[in-house]
C-alpha cells in the first residue's frame, strides 16, 4: 500500500468516527486551461460516485457548473462557454465583472460565516432578503435595458 492510500485511509477513519459515510473513487481529474486575451478560463472534471462528469469552473471566478453522462457533453459545455467569454472579454466593462462575481462569491462565504457562527436575529434576514431581492430587481432591469450579444444559446439562470 502507498503513501497516499495510507493518508487516505486515516482521513477516511476519521470521518467514519465522526459519522460520514465514505465511499473512496479512484478517478482521474482533468485540468483545462484557456487564456482568452489575458483572461485566464479555467475547468476541471472528475468522474463522481453517480459515474457522472462533474464540472466547475475555476477561473476568472469559481462555479460548480453541473454533472453530465458523457465526457463529450462537457466538451460541448466549455466551448459555448469559451465562446461567451470571448465575446465578453470584447467589454470595457470585462474587470469590473469580474471583480462583481468575485464579490458576490465572498458575500456567500461572509454570509455562511454569519449564519454558522452568530445567532442571527430574524428582522436581519428580512433585511438581507430585501437587499438580495433589490439585486435581483436590478439585474433584471439591466436585462431589460441591455443589448443581447450573444445568441448561441439561452440563458439558463436568467429569464
């Protein structure tokens, strides 16, 4: 038994004592990496417990994207994705975006903080709800207002 096998039956032990269920896949992860006029665009995949492919985004900003049955369906995932990235990196605007995703991906991690170590009062949520629903009111609007510039297929979060 190797080194790694080892490590990984300690860590395993220890989580089975704390009383997780542990099933150990032995699986390859592969690493993609794009530069797309300096922007760097990131992925990686692994086959889950389930003998999906799961991929997540790592880079400009991290996201789980989602599981697929086949190797090729990702393929098909990351280059419309490519795609939309190319044609957003043509904005003034592509930093700033960035910087907003990165953002509201540490207002999660704050905001996990919150709730897993402060008893947090009620009225509290509702307001954190209510500036969450203004955000959501304002993407919205944008939508409204904003030129579409990329057709290749719909928007899955947004309609």
């Amino acid at each position: 038994m190797n080194y790694l096998n080892v490590e990984a039956s300690q860590h395993e032990m220890k989580l089975i004592q704390m009383g997780a269920k542990v099933e150990q896949i032995n699986s390859k992860m592969c690493y993609i990496k794009f530069v797309i006029d300096g922007l760097p665009v990131e992925y990686v995949y692994n086959l889950n417990k389930k003998n999906k492919y799961f991929l997540e985004r790592i880079n400009p900003y991290p996201l789980a994207i989602r599981s697929y049955e086949k190797v090729e369906d990702i393929v098909k995932v990351i280059e419309v994705d490519v795609r939309q990235f190319q044609n957003m990196v043509k904005s003034k605007n592509v930093q700033s975006f960035v910087n907003i995703t990165n953002e509201f991906i540490d207002i999660i991690k704050k905001f996990e903080d919150l709730i897993l170590y402060y008893n947090v009062p009620a009225e509290k949520v509702g307001v954190i709800m209510g500036k969450i629903d203004e955000i959501n009111q304002e993407i919205n609007e944008t939508k409204k207002t904003a030129n579409r510039v990329f057709f290749d297929k719909e928007p899955e979060n947004l309609k």
